[in-house]
C-alpha cells in the first residue's frame, strides 16, 4: 500500500490487464451480434465482418495492450525501480 501511495508502483499495468479483458469481450460481442444480425438480414458481407471483428479484434487489442506494457516496462528499466 506505502508503495502505491508514494506512487513507487505502477496502478496502470493491472488497469491494462482489465482494459484488455473488456476490450476483448467487447470484441466477442460485437463480432456475434454482426453475425447474428447479418444472418437475419441474410447478408453474408455482414458475416465476414463479423467473423474478422471476432477473430482479428481480440488480437489488435492485445497488441495495443503489449506495447503498452512495453512502455511501463521500459520505464521501469531505465528508472531502476523494481515492482513492488
């Protein structure tokens, strides 16, 4: 707790980790509801968009979510400082 008061450890690494759970859910979510309404519609354009939302999505966000750690990390080396 001393550590995250005197601001000595990071609070964004663990909002990252939750940031990418819900990025990925929404991802999920969104690629089935373009496939579930794209069926009803009967257009398979709207599947593919679907399909690639729920398969590419999940992926895009965890690269943002690993660059982003990559910069705390390198901050964390060039400051010396270890995790608490």
């Amino acid at each position: 707790m001393h550590g995250f008061l005197s601001f000595r450890k990071f609070f964004t690494p663990e909002l990252i980790h939750v940031l990418f759970w819900i990025g990925l859910g929404v991802c999920v979510l969104r690629g089935v509801t373009l496939m579930a309404t794209a069926a009803v519609y009967h257009q398979a354009l709207g599947i593919v968009e679907g399909l690639i939302v729920l398969f590419v999505g999940p992926v895009v966000v965890r690269v943002v979510c690993e660059i982003l750690m990559a910069v705390f990390q390198m901050h964390e080396s060039i400051t010396g400082r270890d995790r608490l």
